[in-house]
C-alpha cells in the first residue's frame, strides 16, 4: 500500500515543531557552558571559517582534522553573521532539532502512525543525556539527517533521498552505512540506484576532491589519529558504556535505555514482520532498516578497535531511538484482540512517558545550567577550567608557540594563540599517517596510500616555544593552574640552543651527502627536540629530513618511506631509553646533550651496577642502595641521545 503524502502545513507537523524549537533553546542554555573539549575543536575550526575564512584549528596554520567537514561549514556560516561561534552553534543546534522534528513529523503522518510516535521520539533524542553531553559535536546534524534519508523513503523520493545522503557524507563519512541499509529498505531508491549513486557522488565529491588537491587527503586525518587510539585502558568502543557507567550510572543506563528498547523493539519486529505477506507491513521497513543501521554502525566500530569516545555512540543510540519510538504502536497492535490492545495503551504509554521523564531528571539533576561538565565526559579538566587556564594562557604566550598537553579544544578556543597537536599542526600528522599506512592490511594500506597520495611529506612540525605539561594532583609555582584532579604547568622548551647544538654537531658527520632520505624517530625522548633537530638538520643540509614515530630496531635495510629508499635512520631518546635503544647490536651514540659529556653518564652507570652487585652480594643493604642509586640519577639528570646503526 502506497504511503500518504504529509502537507508541509499540517497543523500537527507545525505544533510539533514549534515545540521543539523552544524546547532546544531551553536546553542549549542549560548545556553550553558544560561543552566537551573536541566540541571546541569544530568551533575554533568554525570561528576561522567564520571570521578569517581560515581552515584549520588555529589561525596559524591550516589543518584537516575536522570530522564533520559539513557541521563546520553550518556553524562557520552562522559565526559570519552572529560573530560569536558559541552563538552561532546554538543556532545551528536549534535549527537542526527543529528540522529534525519537521521531518519526524512528517515521517509519522505519511505512514498513518500515532502523532504521539513523532513527539516522543523528538522528546527521547533532545533529552538524551549523553547527546546533551556531546553538543558542539555534529551529533544533532547526524540525527536530523538520518531522519531525512527515512522521510525521504517512506516517501519515495530517490532524488531527495540522495541529496539527503550526500550531505550525510559530508557531515560524517561513515554514516555510509546507514544510507545502505536505508536505500535497500526501498524499492523505489532500489528501482533508481543509478541515480541515486550518481546524485550522493555529485553532491560530496565536490568537497572531497577539493580536500584531496588542498590538503593532500579527501577524508579529515582524524581518521588516522583515532584509529591510533586503541583504547582508553582496557575500554574499547565494544565495552566503553562500561568505562562511563563507572563514573556515571545512572546517565548512562539512562543514555542507552532507549537504544536497548529499541533493539528489542526491531527484533520482535522482525519476527512478525518476516513470515508476514500483508503488503502494508512494508511500509515500515524504513523503519527497522534505521534501527539495523544502528545496530550495524556499533558491529563496525567495535571491529574498528578504537576508544570509546561518547559521541561514537550517537548514531546507534540515534537510530535504535527512532526505531523504537515508531515501531511501538504496530507492535501493541499486534498484540491479541482489540479489547487487550485497549488495556495495553495505558500501560505502554505511561512507560513511554516515564522513559521521558527519567531522561529528563538526569539532565536537570546535573544542574541549571550546567556549569563546567556534562553528565558523560571524560575530559582532564572542565569546560570553565579550561575556559580559565585558556584565557590566562594567551597573556603569557603571547605571539609564541606551545606544545599542547593532548586535549587542545577549549585550550585553543580560548587561547588564540599558536597551540600546536596532531589536531593543529599538520606537519605532525605526516609521520602518523605513514606509520598508519606501513602497518595497515595490504587493502587499508593501498586505500590509505590513494587517499594520502597529494599529501606534502616534506612538512615538519611547527617548532614549539613553551610546553604546557599536565600533571596529576595539585602543583606550585609560576605558570600553574590546578584543576580538580590534575594541574597544567606551562615550561619553557627544552629544544634550546644549548641541547640542540651537541646533537647537531654529533649527527652531521654521521649523516650522508646529497639529497639522502633521513627518518628521524624517538623513544620517549622530548618532541620539541626531536622537532627542532628534524628542522636543524634541514636546514643545514640538502637531505630530505622526515620523522617517523614508528622506527624501532631493528632496522630493516629495506626500509622504504612511501615509495622511497631509506638512507639513514636515526633516534632520538631520553633516560633509560638510551640503555634500551643500546642494547640492540651495531648501535652507537652519535650525539650526547646532559649534565656532563658521555663518559660521565657511563660513569654514573657504572656506579650503579656495582651497586647493583653489592646489593645482590649483601655488602649493600636495600635501603642504602636505593638512596645512593637515588643519588647518582640525581647527578646524571636529563639527558638526550641520538643513536644510529652502525
């Protein structure tokens, strides 16, 4: 049976969405001071599309670690007429809810389902717990354009549904998945899959192929960093609602009920839906493909491996939501005689009230407003810390560059000033992307090689005035900002003329002549000087100087850099590193920076292996032999090694 078209104007579409659209400035108020740290990467990246027309982190160099290449593009445009990225995320988060209500609506009339299907699914995403805790992020666009992509298919229009999936592309690359399962679910965009792939192919390769000539790579290099990231201990993506429900119960049971509901929900679906022949089962299809894109994207991720960052979750808690929402009153209508079906309309809807509420009281019970952090969040410090650390920052820094700590969002936001990661300086993407691509499979590494092959190898890492350390607990001194758990010290870099100098002059006799291929690596060793001597030697010499983060011994002598015959590689390292790096054969130390020359390190580790043997003799107790080995580290202090293969 053909579904029945939705006016625009219908009475109930609008009531719905004027709703909506109150409701999402209520809660954007409630959350904006309580933002996650990545959401502050989009807006820094939107306040320099906005203001500067600039993409990148910072205004100093340019990037391409932005996810949602769309998302940036809304909430930038926004920034240009508001000139506040705050304001402008707002709204852009409200125009999102409001669309995403238009098109739920308009979903629930076309397929003759209760009005009351469409509110409560709008009221389950906007009450979220753990989508409020990621605002800032694309996940809001994410969800109104999986509502789209099912408007546009129980309407059967192939056309807008691939306008629809083409900006899902552009607003996160792996939504791919949900537009498969989506457009199998329909004949009519299976009648038209031509079309259909064309149209998607015409509306995001405009931004892919630009991305791929300007920066060298059609996909973000977020891609690559995350991928990296196997891990938050022994949490990945598969079992990461653990890790939050350790710090937050009940926001997480209360995040994911819905998505549970929902799975159960398309599962029994499933077994009604598939010995059934009524030819009007079919138009819920759409329905349950959604909710099996859930479940898909979640399967994908796990197998990916990679940490479980809660706006991961979105998508699936996104879909299974929906499906749960719209599937629940075909489900009660199937359930015995009509006079049962009638004593189970109070009960069910109660429930579906009482989920609502209960979302509703985790929010609030986070405060009004929240101030600082949301309900989920695994972030070092807090909005308003970082907001505070930030600000203080930029009157020390100035003009000059600094290292960032690993969370470089809020810092860089309010900063602005040259704060320098992976997320803001691509020179130190490039070494990650090859070490990704060497060890990828022969498939994954052929597509990454394509995708990387306009990528400029030859950039190095922004060199670093200052480094802002995080440390555990409290701290004192100039320069330092305590947060709850952690402190922030801000330390001048230790790639300083004095360190870098005895390591040139030791390295360049070592080095080949001509324009030689030189991997430049390090084992724990600081990466302002391992950035500054890769700059040095650069500049000093005609050899193609890269770094490469993965160059372990032993070497191969066939080692290959993206096509190219390694000449020589060298290491950086730091401490005991230098004795690990030492232990392989045919190494030698070819550049030395410490508290005194080589012989006296060689000394001091001298004296502690006779320590060493005194203790195991028992002419040393173990205390003295702690405090005296204690003593001669002390005297040894920092030090750097550059060690090369003989």
């Amino acid at each position: 049976m053909a579904a029945k078209d939705a006016s625009p104007f219908d009475e109930r579409v609008v009531a719905v969405c004027v709703g909506t659209s109150l409701a999402a400035v209520v809660l954007f108020w409630l959350v904006h001071r309580a933002l996650i740290d990545d959401a502050y990467i989009t807006l820094s990246y939107a306040r320099n599309l906005g203001l500067h027309f600039h993409w990148g982190l910072i205004v100093q160099e340019s990037a391409n670690t932005a996810t949602s290449p769309l998302f940036v593009m809304l909430v930038g445009g926004a920034t240009a007429v508001v000139r506040n990225a705050i304001l402008a995320l707002g709204v852009v988060f409200v125009a999102t809810y409001v669309v995403l209500a238009w098109w739920m609506t308009r979903t629930v009339v076309t397929l003759r389902l209760p009005i009351a299907c469409a509110v409560l699914a709008v009221a389950l995403l906007l009450l979220n717990p753990l989508l409020l805790s990621v605002v800032g992020m694309e996940t809001t666009l994410l969800a109104a354009l999986l509502v789209g992509l099912l408007d546009a298919t129980v309407r059967e229009r192939p056309v807008r549904f691939a306008v629809l999936a083409g900006l899902c592309v552009l607003a996160r690359i792996d939504l791919v998945i949900f537009i498969v399962v989506i457009g199998v679910s329909s004949r009519a965009i299976r009648r038209r899959a031509l079309v259909v792939s064309g149209t998607i192919a015409a509306v995001c390769a405009p931004w892919f192929v630009w991305s791929w000539i300007r920066f060298g790579s059609a996909i973000p290099d977020t891609f690559v960093l995350k991928t990296l990231q196997h891990g938050f201990g022994t949490y990945k993506f598969v079992d990461g609602w653990i890790l939050y429900f350790r710090s937050a119960p009940a926001g997480t049971i209360v995040s994911f009920l819905a998505a549970c509901l929902g799975l159960v929900t398309v599962a029994i679906w499933l077994m009604v839906r598939l010995p059934s022949r009524d030819p009007n089962d079919a138009r819920l299809d759409p329905i349950v493909a959604v909710g099996i894109g859930g479940v898909g994207y979640y399967i994908a991720y796990s197998l990916l491996d990679i940490a479980p960052y809660s706006w991961y979750y979105g998508p699936v808690i996104v879909g299974l939501s929906v499906a749960f929402s719209l599937l629940l009153p075909e489900i009660v209508r199937r359930i015995g005689w009509t006079a049962q079906r009638r004593h189970l309309l109070l009960p069910v809807g109660a429930a579906a009230v009482a989920l609502v509420l209960t979302e509703a009281a985790v929010v609030v019970a986070n405060g009004l407003p929240w101030i600082g952090n949301p309900v989920l969040y695994g972030n070092w410090a807090s909005a308003t810390e970082y907001e505070r650390i930030g600000k203080q920052l930029r009157k020390v820094v100035g003009t000059r560059t600094v290292a960032g700590p690993g969370e470089i969002g809020s810092l860089a936001y309010y900063c602005e000033c040259a704060i320098v990661d992976p997320f803001s300086d691509r020179g130190r993407d490039v070494a990650l992307i090859e070490y990704r691509a060497s060890r990828a499979e022969p498939v994954m590494r052929a597509l990454l090689n394509a995708n990387f092959r306009n990528l400029d190898r030859t950039q190095l890492p922004r060199t670093a005035d200052y480094e802002l350390v995080v440390g555990f607990g409290q701290a004192h001194g100039t320069n330092v900002w305590n947060t709850r758990f952690r402190n922030f010290r801000l330390v001048r870099s230790p790639a300083v003329p004095s360190t870098i100098d005895p390591l040139v002059r030791g390295v360049l006799p070592t080095l080949p002549r001509g324009h030689q291929l030189v991997l430049l690596g390090s084992r724990k060793a600081d990466e302002t000087i391992v950035d500054t001597l890769a700059q040095t030697l650069r500049s000093r010499t005609h050899l193609q100087v890269r770094l490469d983060p993965g160059n372990a011994l032993p070497w191969a002598s066939h080692r290959r850099y993206h096509g190219a015959r390694v000449s020589t590689v060298i290491t950086v390292a730091a401490g005991g590193s230098i004795d690990e790096m030492l232990s392989h054969p045919g190494t030698r130390v070819v550049g030395y920076w410490g508290n005194g020359p080589w012989s006296h390190r060689v000394a001091v580790k001298a004296q502690i292996t006779e320590l060493g043997a005194m203790l195991r003799t028992g002419k040393l107790s173990a205390r003295d032999y702690y405090v005296d080995a204690l003593e001669a580290l002390r005297s040894l202090g920092p030090d750097v090694a550059v060690i090369t293969s003989s």
